[in-house]
C-alpha cells in the first residue's frame, strides 16, 4: 500500500484521535475510512443529476384553490 503523509492542524489531529477512540481499532483504520467515504461523497456529487423539486417545476401551474379554479370568472353554478 502507498503511504502518505500530511500534516493536519491540532484541533483537527484533536478530533481524530476523539474518532478513533469511539469508533475505530486504530488511527490507520480510521483515516483510511474517512478518506474512503469522502471520496465516495465527493464523486457522487458529480455524477448523480440533482433531484428536482417537483414544487419548484410546477409551481407557475399551481393556483390556490380557497380562491377558484382559473377560468371561475366568479360564475355562479347552480344544480
């Protein structure tokens, strides 16, 4: 495996070692999942569409109806 070396800031190298001792066996094992996950984030915000917000789309077609249809003209109909 390549090895890599970076240097982190101390609250973040603080936060590390918080995960490690809550979620992880080792620090090795931990940064290899966080890099593993980011990764995974990152690329899948660029290759999945946005979703679309059907609300947002359609919302010009919409009308309140507590007010009438579009075309009630104030017509009034009787059965």
């Amino acid at each position: 495996m390549p090895m890599v070396e970076i240097e982190i800031p101390d609250e973040v190298r603080s936060e590390l070692e918080h995960l490690v001792d809550e979620e992880f066996m080792n620090q090795e094992e931990a940064i290899e999942q966080l890099l593993r996950e980011g990764l995974r984030t990152y690329t899948r915000e660029f290759d999945e569409p946005e979703a679309t917000d059907l609300s947002e789309e359609y919302a010009s077609n919409m009308w309140d109806t507590a007010e009438g249809t579009p075309t009630d003209e104030g017509d009034d109909y009787t059965l």
